[in-house]
C-alpha cells in the first residue's frame, strides 16, 4: 500500500467527498456536504492558504490530508498546521498515515516551512502514539483553545 502524497485539484473534489464525510462522521463534526464542498473548493483550487493532499494513487486514494499555512514569529517563519488526516479503515495499521506525515513534512521543510503542527484528541491514544512515532512533540504548557466566529 502506498503513502504517496498528490496535491489535490479541482477533479479530484468527488473522491474526496465520501473520505471527508467518514472522517466527519468518526469525529462528529457536524458539517453537510455543501459545508465540506465550500470548505474544500479554495483549496483545491490553489487557495495559498491551504492544501489538499491525496494519500495513495491518485485514481483511487485511500486518504487524504489538509495542510493550511500560516506564519510564526516564535519557529521563525512560516509554518503548517495539519487540519485534518485520514486513512480508509480497510487500510488502517499499516504505517500510511506515519509515511504520509513524513512525506508531508519532508516537502514542507523542502519549501521553507519550519514546523509543522497538529491537534489530537486527549482521550484518542492511538492518534497520540501515531504522532509520536511521526516525531510530533506536546508544545510544553501549550493548550489549544478556539473562538468561533
């Protein structure tokens, strides 16, 4: 099974769909498809604020992942926040999501960027283990915390 990155475009917002849903549906987000459409659309169509990255063959991808950019004073210029990353369960246990996040952290330090960053549900150990062996680290003293707006 293969770990290849695709940066994902407009064609490719079909395959997309269904992953997005699962993903939503194991996390419980609450998001319809229009939702998803309008959130996936910039990115897909070159938004620089953002990526999506198909993981597997391109025709036929057994994930994805959503990068979106930002800039950071404190890791000294740009870096990347993981939004989301998911694995079809079929294929689960097989190191593809570790591959794909090294791959996507080698073409992101290739471009410039300088750190990397993603969340991970407190209570989800598996996740936590994954993001270990990816070379992730808790931010000492660091809590995530959102506003909506």
């Amino acid at each position: 099974m293969s770990a290849a990155l695709h940066l994902a475009r407009p064609g490719d917002l079909e395959r997309l769909l269904p992953m997005v849903a699962a993903m939503h549906g194991e996390q419980g987000t609450a998001q319809d498809e229009e939702g998803r459409r309008a959130a996936l659309a910039p990115l897909l169509e070159g938004s620089p604020h953002g990526a999506v990255y198909l993981i597997g063959p391109r025709g036929a991808p057994i994930g994805y992942l959503v990068v979106t950019f930002g800039w950071s004073v404190a890791y000294g210029g740009l870096d990347a926040v993981i939004d989301e990353i998911y694995v079809r369960r079929a294929v689960r246990g097989r190191g593809i999501a570790a591959d794909a996040l090294d791959a996507l952290a080698r073409a992101l330090r290739d471009a410039g960027l300088v750190a990397l960053h993603l969340e991970v549900d407190r209570g989800n150990e598996a996740a936590q283990r994954l993001y270990a062996r990816a070379r992730f680290a808790p931010r000492e003293g660091a809590l995530p915390m959102t506003r909506l707006l």
